[in-house]
C-alpha cells in the first residue's frame, strides 16, 4: 500500500465531533446518515451511532465518500450508542 493511501484509509477510520456554540456541529468518520429531521440526526460513524437532538437542526455539508457533515441548528444534546449486531439505535419507521 502506498504512503498516500495508508494515510487516507487511517484518517477514514477516526471520528471527530466538533460543536461550536450550540450552533454548529461538524463531524467527521461519517459512514451513514440513519434519520434526520429538524429535531434529530441520527449517524452511524466510526466509533457508533451518534444522535444529535435540538431544534431547526438541518443538513448543511453531506460528503459521505470522505465521510463529512455538518449540522447547523440549535444542539440541546448528543450522544452515543455502540449497536450490539442486528439493531440500531433508532430504528427507521419510528
């Protein structure tokens, strides 16, 4: 593998959270989005599902293929979940 490559796939691998004012979230090792709506947004990264909970919350940077997003809104809560195999923390339907 070359370096470039090993350096993209180590940096796929992590996840970060970044909250700025309550206002602004910007998340990366984003694999898939599982819910959203203007009061949640639900995440699958690589460190678990995430949830982000709050008010006129909106998708405004989606960029799955490098595993980017950013939330903008009013954040009240977020947390994490580690699914055992076969569930979700939000199952769609709900």
């Amino acid at each position: 593998m070359e370096k470039g490559n090993a350096i993209q796939a180590a940096a796929a691998k992590s996840h970060t959270l970044q909250l700025d004012n309550r206002r602004k979230a910007a998340l990366t090792g984003v694999m898939e989005v599982l819910a959203f709506d203007e009061n949640q947004v639900v995440l699958r990264t690589e460190s678990g599902e995430v949830a982000l909970m709050g008010e006129g919350l909106h998708v405004t940077r989606l960029m799955l293929e490098d595993g980017q997003l950013t939330v903008e809104g009013k954040v009240d809560s977020f947390f994490y979940s580690t699914p055992r195999k076969g569930s979700r923390l939000f199952r769609k339907g709900k």
